[in-house]
C-alpha cells in the first residue's frame, strides 16, 4: 500500500523538487518513520536534530513546535497574512545556491515548480521574458551577455520556475552562486 504525500498548493510536487526524499529515517516532529523526509531549509534558533515528514511540514506541527520557518518571507509582499503563513510555516522550501525565496504574481504566492536550465525556461517564454528584464533592471545593460548568462543557465546558474496559481502564468528568477 503506497501513501500519498500531502497536497502543498505552493509546492505541488516536492519529490521532484528534491524537497522531500524517500527515507526511513524518524521525523523529529512526530517520531514516527512514514517513509518520507523533507531535505531543505528550515529557519529556527532551536536545535532540531533532524528532520520532519511533510505530514509535520503540512499541518503546520513542525514549524509551530520548533517556531521556524521553511522559507523567509523575503518575497511574499502584497499576499495576505494567511497566505504568507501557508508559504513560510505549512510548505516545504527548496535548495538554492542564494537564500531561496517565494515570487509572488496576481496578488498571491506562485507555486514552486523547480529549478530549471535554459531549455526548460525557454519552454515558458513568459519567465524567460520577465526574467530578461528583471536582470537589466539589476544591472546587467550588455545584451549580449545577458543573453550569454541565459543560454547557460544549468550550467553554474539556474532559473527557478514558478507557476502563478491564479492565471497559470511562468515566472522566475535567477539564482548562482
């Protein structure tokens, strides 16, 4: 009998992401060895000496037990406070070489695909486009290398990809180390 990972509407699909892993190792949060543990961020100032199983991560149990967050809230401006508590305390976050963070599009947290290189960003020209002129507007002028930067995502650099959960739009930004 296999069992179900809980739904994370901003996260729907944490074993692909690496966010979660088959395991047999015991949730510090329940004690118990469901078969699944969660590998990324979590923010706290106490000492948790483990890991939590998404069932902890869903029901909010483990960021309430051990005041964390999964991700920072860096990001989440404009949702509201339901949702930024969803996406900070009842998600699981993600590995990035920088400090992940959440996009936000249409007045609600967008939902983590993964990350992705060149190729699969440009399978969603809407994010290759917003992430384009999102890195002008930080500076980088030369289009040539802009561009060079883009083609080479996967390789030192990567895109992560979102999906807005209200119009389904792509979005993304860049993340190297």
């Amino acid at each position: 009998m296999s069992v179900s990972l809980p739904f994370f509407r901003y996260h729907p699909d944490p074993l692909a992401t690496g966010s979660v892993r088959a395991s047999a190792e015991t949730c510090v949060c329940c004690d118990r060895s469901t078969g699944w543990i969660y590998t990324a961020t979590f923010y706290t100032a106490q000492e948790t000496n483990g890991n939590f199983c998404p069932w902890c991560i869903a029901d909010g149990a483990a960021a309430e037990r051990f005041a964390g967050e999964f991700t920072d809230a860096y990001g989440l401006d404009g949702v509201s406070e339901e949702t930024l508590h969803e996406v900070t305390r009842r998600t699981p976050g993600f590995h990035a070489w920088q400090d992940p963070h959440w996009l936000v599009h249409c007045q609600d947290a967008a939902a983590f695909i993964g990350e992705v290189g060149y190729t699969e960003l440009a399978a969603h020209s809407e994010a290759l486009d917003q992430l384009r002129l999102d890195l002008r507007m930080d500076g980088w002028h030369d289009a040539s290398q802009l561009e060079h930067f883009l083609t080479h995502l996967g390789q030192g650099a990567s895109a992560m990809l979102f999906r807005c959960t209200v119009c389904d739009t792509h979005i993304a930004y860049a993340d190297a180390s």
